[in-house]
C-alpha cells in the first residue's frame, strides 16, 4: 500500500492482473487490468504535470480499463491532442504523452509512444510495441473546508464571510465551471468577532456584488458569490459591478432569488461552452445548439479577463440559453436566521440556488392524500400502535426548477430533504475505511420478509464492487444497538419504529441513547421513523431516508426495493428517492434527513442516469436524464454510448432524443443497469428485451 494522500490507496491483482486504485475515504475504486502480473512501486509527485495526490509506477506491454469513460490525450505540456471515446481507435507516434482519464478518482497516466488506443463499448486498451514503464498519478476528488471563518451574527459580518468563499476557487478561468476546480468553501461559524485565518487569500476578480444587509439578500447571493470569487458589499440596489465599470441590475427580472438564480446559470453555461476553446476541445452538444445564435468567438472569450467575460455573457439574451442550461441538482429553502450561515458553505459546494423559505402549511398531516389511501386500502401498515407523533409543524418550500429540494430551518419538510449541520461535519469527519462496502438489513417483522428478499438481491449484485452484506432478524435491543454501534456503509431498516424508539423483541432501542454511531446511511422503512432517523444522524450518521407517517406494508416493499436497487446503480440518497417516490402513493412520506448527497455505491463511469423509452415510426426513441453526484457535479460532461452520437453534454437533466433501432437499443440496454421508464413502470435496462416492447 502506498499512502502519500492519506486516503488514496493501491493493490495488485493477480486474476485478472493489473492494479485496483482505491480512495477509502469516499469509497471509490477502479483497476486497470494489465496482460501479467505487475510489481508496482510508489514514485514521488512533484514531476507529474498536473496536480497529484499519489503516484507509482509499472511496466507493463498494454493495460486496459474495464468500461470507457472518455480519455484525452495531451502532450509533456499539457495541450491536448485528442479524444479518445467509444469504439474510437488512436495512433501515437514516439514522443511523451499525457492520458487523462475521466474515472471516478481523477488520473492522469504518463508513458512514451509509439502506442496504440483502441476503445470499443466494453473496456479502453493501451498497447505499446514492447514492455515500457507507466507513471500513474491519482487525485482524489474528496473536498472539505480548508479552514473556517468567524462571523458575528449581522448581515454586514457575514457580507466580508461569504466574500472569502471564493478563495476556494482553483481556477478563476471558465474552467471553474468543471466541478473539481472548485474547492470546498471555508467552513463559517458564529462567534462574537470577526476573524479570517492569514491562509485564507480571496482571488482579486475585480467583480463585486452590492446588496442590502439583510439576511435574505445576503444568503441569496452567496452561491454566485463563490462561483465568481466576488466580494460582496453593502449597497441599496442590488447589483454586479466590475472594476472596469460594468454595472446589472441583480434584480430584473423578478426580483432578487428570481435575479440572482438566472444570472448564476448564465454566467455557467456560457463558461462551460467558452472552457471548450482551453484546455478540453471537445464536441459539446450546448455549443452546437447555441453558437450560431450569439455570434461570441469563444476563443476571444477564452483569453479576455473575467470582468471581460461577464459583461459579454450577461449581454446575451437569456431566452437563447434558457433551454440549454443544465438541470440544477439543488435548491436550498433556507430560513433568514443567523444559524443557516453554518450552513451555507456546504450546500454552496454543491452550486446550489439559495432562496429564502416563506409559507407554512398549517396541517399535522405530512400528505393527506397518502392518508386518504391509508383509510381505502387493505393490508397491514408498518404501524404498532393506533398513536401517532405528538403535535409537529410542517413546511411546504415552494417548488423549484431543480432536480431536488432541501430545507435549512425548523419544522419539518414536505417533498424536500431536511439539511442539518451535523450532517454536514460527520461527513467531514469520516474515517477512510479499507475494504468491502458493508450492507446491513435488519428485518424485525417476518411479515415483511418480501421486501428483505427485494433488497438481499439488490444490494450487492454488481461485479465490480466488492459488497459485504448481512442480514439480522429479530434482534433484541442489546443486539440491535450494537448494530448501530459497528461499521456500517448503508443499514436499510424494515420493521416498526415508535416515537420512542425501534420497536425490538425485548423492548425498544431510542436511538437518543446512542453515544455514537458507525452507521454513514441508511433507510428507516417503517412508520413514522423521522425523529429516529434525527438521532441518527446526531450519533454520526451522514444521511438516511425516513417517513413522516404510517405506512402500507404493499407500498413500503415498492418503495423500499426501488431505493435499494437505485443505490445500488449509484445514485445518491436524495436522487433515489426521488426517482422512487414515484412508484407509490406513499411517495410523498419519505424524505431525507442529513446529507442527501451521499452515495451507498459508485457508478462504474458516467453519471447516474434514468432512460426514457417511447415507440417511434423506426424502432424506438431514448430520452435520457442524468443526475448529478458529489464526484460529478454540475459542470460534468456524458456522452451517451449511443451509436452514431459523438457529442458530450452536460450533466444533469433531460438530453436530446436519440432514434435507435430494435438492435441497437438492445445492446444499449446490456452496456449498464440503469433504470427505465416505459408505459410509465419503472424498470431495468438488464431485464428489458426490445421484442417485449414492440
């Protein structure tokens, strides 16, 4: 093992030979295979072109990666020479060379030509004309504060706070618009006096942000903030100013959430279409649908300043982008006190569109209309007691564009997850952890033994991933605690849970009464487990799904084996659940609590992404939908494996129809297990044939 970035590690495989790269802090790996056995050795850093974390070196005649992913090839300097995707094949004469592979954990492999690439819809392999040495140098993509900034609790402090989330920023090029070159913003904590660390150094943009010092204006601002590295300042109109002397109204249209958001999502996209005249020159699909209506010479755009930048990208009518932007993954409803300030460097991170909470249903009843089915419906509920939760209070944040919603406040949510700061730092505070991703049932009611056969089945059946899942019945207070007391990736829970605690066969286990916990996620699937799943998360959980009422047993099984099944395809907490609220009428009880962006597994390569399929005159037509993740966020890039499709996009949301025919929408359907919607049932690419669709 090598451990020169304290969570990145390595091993040799002997069947198949090569070398499984490994970040134990986010639980992430990757091998590549090679034709023999290999004796790797760890090598410094320093002489890698491009920042690494680790390093080692091998020889070999060939190595190849299990699924493609993308490659580019760049020379010594680091331009790049070309792309390397699906069913492409690439010559390199003698010279030195840079690939960059688009893997989970960040790589860049340099070797000495000639060499041959050849990529077909399986793996990517590397030939060389004799056994030469391969330097491969890895980065993880694990983000954390850096440090942490003092605030007082009025709006003009934590104006100078949030002006320092831009020291985060590793690049202040359109590059930035690529997720991992933007770091984790500086963690803020309240305190009576102002102090920023000397490390912490914001990059001299010469954008400025002016708002009133109140705290809607204040937290509003904050994301567009960070992604332009500004300084935020006291003024009475809210506007963008720039040191050259450009001036936009931050609140025109719509006011200032309405401003704000439409102006973030410009100034990205265009950065994402502008960053294809740097350094990844590359086809993107945005680009081609955009450029011949703005008349912008992105390679101008590429080389002019920031504030150069703004000025012509906020010049460009918003209605020609509109329906080009990637979907947004977030959007926090955050309520205007001092405490969301803690909070707002974590869903910052994220990019997420910040808006201020308003109204409040005034109702006991997390979803009357589940309610409704409750009463209609037969079977049993998951339910012990005809008691329900003392008096709770409820919110409705109000509906967004995004692709999820989250909650920062008191009272409860509806349809969104419910962010809390302890979330937030058990994450930080995880230990990297060497081995099999750990998968825990507990079934503490042999009526529900379907949804445990549901669930045995999907965790655990992928190939590349080394699962270890086991199975508790029936467990006493003293047993179950010390299930929640040992490691544990992911715990689906399938029972009874009480105000008071998990129903057990000897009593009830409160989970207030746990010291601490190994637990990082989990699913609480049965009645009325919010509270629950809160003391969780207090123990040192990250995240976990819960319900905010009774549950039919019928609907629980759905529900639960749909979210098994899209963790297990790699999708994160609050993603899965979205996808699986729909496939019952109880959807709307079950929410996240704590960090809804963690993931129980890794995707292979490419973004989590749920197909479309619908009838078409010749043969059929695919609509995909990605969704972003922690290691892909907003700024990814994903080439669907669609034949005759050499486009990227960005990732996430809805992208263009594709037409395939019979035959190749079947070998599309064997390339991954995702899921699948047709006739409006959710199901899955691996179990689908295209003659049952005809």
């Amino acid at each position: 093992m090598f451990e020169r970035e304290d969570i990145l590690t390595y091993e040799v495989l002997d069947d198949p030979p090569g070398v499984e790269i490994i970040d134990q802090l986010e639980r992430l790996r990757y091998h590549l295979t090679t034709g023999e056995t290999v004796a790797p050795t760890p090598i410094p850093t320093d002489d890698f072109h491009f920042p690494v974390g680790s390093a080692l070196a091998l020889r070999t005649e060939e190595f190849s990666l299990p699924m493609v992913g993308g490659l580019y090839v760049r020379d010594e300097t680091g331009a790049m020479l070309s792309e390397v995707n699906h069913l492409d094949e690439e010559t390199l004469a003698e010279g030195s060379y840079i690939l960059e592979l688009t893997t989970q954990i960040k790589t860049y492999i340099e070797i000495e030509g000639p060499l041959e690439i050849t990529a077909n819809m399986l793996e990517t392999r590397v030939a060389f004309d004799e056994q030469r040495q391969v330097r491969l140098g890895v980065r993880s993509r694990h983000q954390r504060p850096a440090t942490t900034v003092t605030s007082p609790d009025d709006p003009v402090a934590m104006m100078d706070a949030i002006s320092m989330f831009g020291s985060a920023l590793k690049s202040t090029t359109p590059e930035r618009s690529y997720p991992s070159l933007r770091g984790h913003p500086p963690a803020i904590e309240l305190g009576s006096a102002f102090d920023v660390p000397e490390t912490v150094e914001r990059p001299e943009t010469g954008i400025s942000l002016e708002v009133p010092a109140t705290y809607d204006a204040v937290y509003t601002v904050a994301p567009l903030a960070y992604y332009l590295g500004a300084d935020v300042r006291q003024g009475r109109v809210p506007r963008l100013v720039t040191d050259d002397g450009f001036e936009y109204d931050l609140t025109s249209p719509g006011g200032l959430e309405a401003g704000v958001e439409r102006t973030l999502r410009q100034l990205f996209l265009l950065d994402c279409l502008t960053r294809t005249a740097g350094l990844y020159e590359i086809d993107l699909h945005e680009r081609n649908e955009i450029e011949p209506h703005v008349g912008l010479d992105f390679a101008d755009l590429y080389d002019s300043s920031l504030p150069e930048q703004v000025a012509t990208y906020l010049d460009v009518p918003y209605r020609i982008l509109e329906e080009h932007i990637p979907k947004w993954r977030l959007t926090a409803h955050v309520e205007p006190v001092p405490e969301t300030v803690e909070q707002l460097p974590f869903v910052v991170n994220d990019l997420a569109i910040v808006r201020i909470a308003e109204a409040f249903a005034d109702t006991k009843t997390a979803h009357p209309k589940a309610d409704g089915a409750l009463t209609r419906a037969g079977g049993f509920t998951r339910s012990v007691s005809d008691s329900s939760p003392g008096d709770l209070s409820y919110v409705e944040p109000q509906s967004s564009e995004s692709l999820e919603q989250a909650w920062i406040g008191d009272h409860i949510p509806i349809g969104a997850s419910k962010l809390t700061k302890a979330a937030f730092q058990n994450r930080l505070d995880r230990e990297k952890v060497a081995g099999d991703i750990s998968i825990t049932i507990v079934l503490n009611d042999p009526r529900m033994d379907e949804e445990r056969d549901l669930v045995s089945e999907a965790y655990g059946d992928r190939e590349d991933l080394p699962f270890d899942v086991t199975v508790h019945r029936d467990l006493t207070v003293a047993q179950l605690r010390e299930v929640l007391g040992g490691e544990c990736s992911f715990l689906h829970y399938i029972g009874h849970i009480e105000d008071d605690g998990f129903r057990c066969t000897d009593g009830k286990l409160d989970a207030s009464s746990l010291e601490s916990t190994a637990v990082d996620s989990f699913l609480l699937n049965a009645c009325h487990s919010y509270q629950q799943g809160l003391y969780l998360i207090e123990a040192g959980a990250v995240g976990g799904i819960v319900t905010l009422n009774e549950l039919l047993n019928d609907g629980a099984i759905d529900i639960g084996g749909a979210i098994a099944r899209l963790l297990n395809a790699g999708f994160p907490l609050r993603a899965a659940l979205t996808i699986a609220r729909e496939e019952s009428v109880l959807g709307g009880q079950y929410i996240v609590v704590g960090d809804g962006g963690v993931t129980v597994t890794q995707l292979g390569t490419g973004v989590p992404n749920l197909l479309e399929i619908m009838p078409a005159d010749e043969g059929f037509e695919v609509v995909m939908k990605t969704y972003a993740t922690d290691e892909k966020g907003l700024g990814s890039l994903f080439m669907p494996h669609i034949p005759d499709n050499d486009e990227h996009f960005l990732s996430s949301g809805r992208l263009k129809p594709f037409s395939v025919s019979p035959d190749d929408l079947q070998e599309f359907l064997q390339l991954q297990d995702v899921p699948v919607r047709y006739d409006d049932i959710l199901d899955w690419s691996s179990s689908l044939y295209v003659s049952e669709l005809q």
